[in-house]
C-alpha cells in the first residue's frame, strides 16, 4: 500500500508529493526535486517561521596577526640582555628570546622537576622546544647565534676536562698493560720453578678501565641510535640546535627513520628511559631520554611540511610540540636605524 505525504507548497504555488516505496511499487517512480541552500532566505522559510539562512562569508585565508612580544615575559635576568641583542641586530626580540629561554631549559635539563600537583607524583620535566619562524634575511640564525653564546664557555670546559679524562684514562691503561706483563713475567717464574699460582690468578682479576663520556651540551647531526649513546653519557639531556629545522623535520619522513618521530616524542617529555633492540646493533637502554630542540625556519617549508602532515593524515609529532614564535612577512618590523655599538652585557655575566 502506499501513502501519500505532503511536502508544502512549491515555489510555483503547486503542491508536491512523494510516495513512499514499497515492494510492489514500481522502481522508476520519479523523485522530487531536492531543495537548494543559497545564501539568501526563500520565501518558504519566511512563511513557515524557519530563521533565514545568513549570508555566506568567505573562508579567511590570510595568516592570524602574531601578538606582539614584551620584555616582561622574560625573567628580570635575561630581558635587558635579549633587548640588547634585538636593538644591535636590528631583529624581532622574539627570535632571540626563544633561542634564550630554550637554551636555558637544556643546561637545566632534568636537574630540576616540578610537580604540578600536591598530593600527586606526576613530575614533569621543564623541557622544551623552540622554532623561530620567519621568511629569508630577517635575521633569525644571528638572532639564534647569540642566545646560544652562553653556552660556549660550558662547551669548551667540557672539551678541557674531556681531553684530561682521555690522557688520564691512556696512562692508566698503559700501567695495567705495564701490570699484566709483570705479573705474566712473575706467573712464567712460578710456573718454572712448579710453584703455586693461586695469589697471581686474583693479581689478574683487575676490572677494566671504564671509558670516559664527553659531556655534550649541543648537537646537531646525529642517528637516533647514536643520540642514544650521547644521552647515556650525558643524562641531564642534550640540545638538538639545527640553524635549518626544515631538513631535520624532512629527515623522518624518509624511508629507514620511521621511528625517529616516536623517539623524539618520548625524549620530549625527558622523564622517561627508552630502549633499542636492532638484530645488528643488539640492545641499548638509555636510562633518561631527553631531547631538547631549537631551530629556525622558513614560512613556506613549513606550511608544505604540514600540509603534507595533516592532509596526509600524520600523526602528531615534533611541530605539534613546539613553542616559540612565528614572524612572518607582514608582522616583521622594519629596521629603523643602523646600529654598531658594543654589548651592553659581557658574556661572563650571561653564563648558563
């Protein structure tokens, strides 16, 4: 059986109706014609009571304004430092404060964790990331060079006290050498005249000489499974610095380094241990795994880099967990003067 059902009244004042489909009726009955949504209201919706539809709007596609940076976001220690370097540049403070705060946050590492909660042991590493984000000639790698200037003296005492270790650890092993081929001289004697070699056989129980970490502050090309080993000689976490994050972010996309996304997540948080199992390289378990990274970039790579993310349903990564600023071309500030003038601030007073 079928049933009628009233539609209302069309735009030609005729009335409509659709019959609904049943098993014996026929399969090439016609169906009414669907109603169009424009942007203005028609005069069926007005008469039924049915708010009118607004006008449509054109989808933005300009890039949102980027608020502006002010000196007191930094600690009292670091802004005149990082307005002394934008004023002397001539660049956005934004770049160089990003470059400070980060740096700053690696040396810190996880010597320091909070606890966000009382009554909870949820600790959280003051790790972080950052990205400054502008087009070609604004100054971002200078900007980035200078915020990492306080880190030069750290890295040339680790050197020093590295290149100590290593003389240390070659004279030690030349006297173990030296020990061993007195006690075979010693056990050879023994042997010929048939005495007892017991107390010699402990003589030669003597453990290895462990080899001495290089203590890293900066890295900036390294495998995932080499940042391993580094991280294991240097748990308080290292900085990952690439003046270009456009070619670092590409590197995992590429076949062979699928895993690298994942590492680099977990050694953002920096509280956790993370183990490799590779059938050639056996098992390396990195007791702290923390990362932080600092880079610059261009607008467009990296508009084409997460384009190519989330349009290719990419899962979150790196970008997702950054922080840092974006200066593009319209909110950059134009250099108003040249400035040649020494430091204000001596770089002994500004060391991590």
């Amino acid at each position: 059986m079928a049933h009628d059902f009233p539609l209302g009244r069309a735009a030609d004042s005729s009335v409509g109706a659709v019959r609904s489909l049943s098993g014996s009726a026929p399969r090439n009955r016609s169906r009414a014609p669907r109603r169009a949504v424009t942007g203005a209201a028609d005069h069926r919706g007005a008469s039924e009571g049915v708010a009118p539809w607004p006008p449509l709007q054109p989808i933005p596609s300009g890039l949102p304004s980027v608020p502006a940076f002010v000196g007191r976001m930094l600690p009292s220690a670091l802004a005149p430092w990082v307005q002394d370097i934008a004023e002397r540049a001539q660049c956005p403070p934004d770049f160089v404060a990003v470059g400070t705060v980060v740096a700053a946050a690696a040396v810190i590492g996880r010597q320091v964790a909070i606890r966000p909660k009382r009554a909870d042991d949820w600790t959280v590493i003051p790790n972080l990331w950052g990205l400054a984000v502008g087009r070609p000639g604004v100054m971002k790698s200078a900007a980035l060079a200078e915020a990492l200037k306080p880190l030069e003296p750290l890295i040339i005492d680790a050197r020093i006290a590295y290149a100590r270790q290593r003389a240390a650890q070659r004279f030690r092993q030349a006297e173990q050498r030296a020990r061993e081929q007195a006690l075979v001289r010693r056990l050879r004697q023994a042997f010929e005249q048939d005495e007892p070699t017991d107390a010699l056989r402990y003589a030669f129980e003597v453990p290895e000489i462990p080899v001495p970490g290089e203590r890293r502050h900066v890295v900036n090309d390294a495998t995932v499974e080499k940042l391993g080993e580094l991280l294991n000689h240097n748990p308080n976490g290292v900085l990952l610095f690439r003046d270009e994050l456009g070619g670092f972010l590409r590197l995992m996309e590429r076949p062979g380094h699928e895993n690298d996304r994942g590492f680099y997540c977990e050694a953002w948080n920096g509280s956790g241990a993370y183990t490799y199992d590779r059938l050639g390289r056996g098992t390396l378990r990195i007791e702290a795994a923390c990362v932080s990274i600092l880079g610059g970039i261009q607008p467009g790579p990296l508009h084409a880099y997460l384009h190519d993310t989330f349009a290719g349903g990419g899962v979150a990564g790196p970008k997702q967990r950054r922080s840092g600023t974006d200066k593009t071309a319209k909110t950059l500030p134009r250099a108003s003067s040249r400035v040649a003038r020494a430091p204000a601030f001596r770089l002994g007073a500004h060391r991590f």
